[in-house]
C-alpha cells in the first residue's frame, strides 16, 4: 500500500514537472516557427508532444520533460506536417533514371514549359485561328511526326496506358501473340498479362522464356488472332542461349496473318545508345522504319521528359483510339503535354544530349566527375576518391552503367549516415556499400555540390 502510494506520488510530481503551453512556446526553436506557421497550429504541436510525454509517464517510461527538448520535438512535428510530401531531392546513387525518384528531371524549357501552362490559361483545346474547340492532341501530333517519322501520334498518361488503350481499342474481344519471353512483369508489380487480360484481349503466349522464333508466332495464329505483340524487356536481359525474331520478321508472320503488328519499345530512347559507348536500346523511329503499325514508349525515362505514354503508327490505327471511351480517363494534363512539347523540341533542334538533364549525365565523361568528386574531398578534407559505376537505371538499358569516380566514406555506422543525408534540409539518397557511405557526382545537378558539401560536413567530421 505505502509503495503503491509512493508511485502515484512520483507520478503526479513528474507530470506536475511537465512545462506549460506557454513555456515551451517560449523556447527559441519554436520562436521562428511562430513567424512561419500560424500560432493555433504551433499551439497544437506542443499540446500534441506534452499529451505523448504525459502517456509515457503514466506507463512508466522516461519522457522528455525539459521545455527546450518539447520546443525540439514540436517544431519537428510541424515540419512533418506541414511541409510539402512531394520534395525535391538530391540523387548522389548515380542511378542515372532513378525510378523510386521520379525517373528523369526535366530540361529547363520543359519546367518552364510546364510552369506557364500551369500558372494561366492555355489553349489546351482552343483552335486561336478558328476561335472554336480544338484538340488537345494537336499540340504533340506533329512533334511526333517529325521527330519518329511516324503518320501519327498521340499521348496518354504512361505507356502501360498506351497499351492498355491500344489492346481495348483494337483487340479487346480476341487474341494477342506475345513470346513467353516478353509476358514481363513491369513496375509496380503491374504485369504484361494483366494489362491484356483487363484490356479484354485473350493472351496467347508461344515460344519458351529464352527461344522464340517467327515460326512460333506464325503458327499461334488463328481466325481470332487481333494482333502479335513485341515487349522489349527493358528492365532485364536474357542472354547466352537465346533468341528472338526481329521486328522485319514479325511483320511477315503479321502480314502473311493480316494482323496488326505493335511494338512496345519501353523507355523512349530517339538517341543512338551506341554512341555513349552503351548496348542498342530500341527507337521508336527504328520500329516506325520497320512497318510496326503501332509503336508505345515512355516519355519520362531515356525521352527525358515528364510522365506520358506515347503511341505513334499509321494513321489508320492511331485515330480511332482519339475517340475511344478510355482516352478521357487516360489523357494527358496541360502540364504534361507543355513538358512534353518542349523536350521533343530539344531533340528537334539536335541539342537534345546538351538540354536534357538525364543525357549530359549519360554523356559526361568518368575524368569530368573525378574532377568534382575530388572538389568534394577538398572541401571536407575526409573521404576517399575511387573508381565506380554509374547504373543507368530505372527500365531502361538493364545492367548497363557509365564508368565514374565517387566520393567515399567508411563509417562505423554507414545506414546512419546516409539517414542522416535525408533527413538534411534538402534531403540527399546516397548508396551504401561494403561500410561505406558512397555518393555518385553524375546523378547531381548542377549547382547542388553546395548543398552536398554542407550536409556531408557533419558527417565527416564525426568520423574523423
């Protein structure tokens, strides 16, 4: 009895020791944030941290009790409530279309493209000549055109829309030829069948996962037969004992068949990957110069543009999707389709490698980025410069990297390092590897060493 009172003694005292509202709000770490935030929300916060530290005491826990640590805890609550969830961040894993981080930035016309058309009217469907409704189409058709050399084009929000889109509008009802090979899975657990099976297509897979030939497809066909189907796998590879047809002999079987022949090609690329000392990634306009009546790709990863998915072909099979029931829900916004404008503009003007962010880090050569990695190691006077590879990421080129150097650091605790990168002002995802803290210099944009440097401070200086 006397021990149980003893208790509710300690108790009571230590929920009296707790500060008031008004004290914590007193502390200087709440003081700037009673200028940036409105005070009922401030208020609230501290109330919030008071109420956490009365239930740790009341289960017998240790609880923060000083009103300069509550201050602390208050104003991190706030920022974690108030501060956008969508950040920008900086990317220092050298992923180059880092999918987990939005995939590829766009090029400054592109963002400020996409800012405009964000912040004031458009004519997102007006014709200006007619002063009459017009297509939002329009506005990416004849890019398209002169940049693949396809008869037409439109865009939708991404390319598993683009498929989906296609196999509804042309094959929804019958059968789709696709190799046991190609029936991959795509981001987001989102799988190939899946998409057809929902389009309303009958999958029918020949083949085996590593051998395929023309002859599979040509005696897959039926009087059912909508469409054969190419999938590049562009997020794996097979190799070793493997073949596949190519897209000359697909659209043989296709026009022996007299079905429709569509070629998803992935990730966009309308550069020669060869060039930059990479495997040959497909090209639209290398499909359209093969007679596929139907080509799909991205436009957020080695296009460099934002978010969209893009269907080019022959006239006669793009346009009735224009009208198809899904292409509202599908649509692309004024935003996506200004960003996406002015990026196949770059590639228009032949300035494309120089424009977009993701192909000046593709082009970027390993001594230029030793060059900055070594800057970095000078301003910190810690770490290491070493020899590494550059992955160029997120469902495109799989398994191919770009040789560079990198900034290194063994830690004694390298995870907490690198938490401690994101949760920096402006948060920083770096790799981890072997017990060291690694950050990449190709994957940061220009004018963001600075911020690298700040933050890694701390870092290094705690190993030291």
């Amino acid at each position: 009895m006397v021990n149980s009172r003893n208790g509710r003694r300690d108790l009571s005292a230590k929920l009296r020791s707790l500060p008031s509202v008004d004290r914590v709000l007193s502390e200087s770490a709440l003081v700037d944030a009673l200028d940036r935030w409105p005070r009922p929300h401030v208020v609230d916060a501290v109330r919030s941290e008071l109420d956490v530290a009365r239930s740790l005491l009341v289960n017998g826990r240790e609880a923060p009790s000083a009103p300069a640590e509550l201050a602390e805890l208050a104003e991190r609550m706030l920022r974690g409530r108030l501060q956008p969830s969508l950040r920008h961040v900086i990317n220092a894993t050298g992923v180059v279309i880092h999918t987990n981080l939005g995939r590829a930035p766009v090029s400054d016309a592109a963002s400020l493209a996409m800012s405009e058309a964000s912040t004031g009217y458009t004519n997102l469907e007006f014709d200006l000549e007619q002063g009459s409704r017009g297509s939002r189409a329009n506005h990416l058709e004849s890019l398209l055109q002169a940049v693949t050399g396809a008869e037409s084009g439109i865009a939708v929000n991404n390319n598993a829309a683009a498929l989906y889109l296609v196999i509804s509008g042309h094959c929804a009802g019958r059968e789709v030829i696709v190799s046991r090979g190609q029936a991959l899975e795509i981001g987001g657990g989102f799988r190939i069948p899946d998409v057809l099976r929902q389009a309303g297509a009958t999958l029918v897979e020949v083949g085996t996962t590593n051998r395929t030939r023309p002859a599979d497809y040509a005696e897959a066909v039926t009087d059912n037969t909508a469409a054969i189907l190419r999938v590049h796998s562009s997020n794996f590879r097979i190799v070793g004992f493997a073949e596949e047809p190519s897209l000359a002999q697909l659209r043989h079987v296709a026009n022996d068949a007299d079905t429709l022949l569509i070629d998803d090609v992935g990730s966009g690329c309308l550069l020669d990957t060869r060039d930059f000392g990479l495997t040959y990634e497909p090209r639209p306009q290398d499909s359209v110069d093969a007679d596929a009546d139907l080509v799909l790709f991205s436009g957020d990863k080695l296009l460099g543009g934002p978010q969209g998915g893009l269907i080019i072909g022959n006239q006669e099979w793009v346009d009735p999707l224009r009208t198809h029931p899904l292409m509202r829900a599908l649509r692309l916004d004024k935003a996506a389709i200004a960003g996406l404008a002015a990026t196949l503009q770059h590639y228009l003007a032949g300035e494309a490698i120089d424009a977009i962010p993701i192909w000046r880090m593709i082009n970027m050569e390993a001594s230029e980025l030793q060059v900055r990695a070594q800057q970095w190691q000078a301003a910190l006077a810690g770490g290491q410069v070493e020899a590494s590879e550059s992955p160029i990421g997120g469902g495109s080129l799989p398994a191919e990297t770009r040789p560079t150097f990198v900034w290194s650091l063994e830690h004694p605790h390298p995870l907490d390092a690198a938490r401690s990168l994101r949760d920096s002002e402006t948060p920083i995802v770096a790799r981890v590897e072997r017990e060291r803290l690694i950050l990449d210099p190709r994957t940061v944009l220009p004018g963001e060493d600075h911020d690298v440097i700040t933050a890694l401070h701390e870092i290094v200086g705690g190993v030291s």
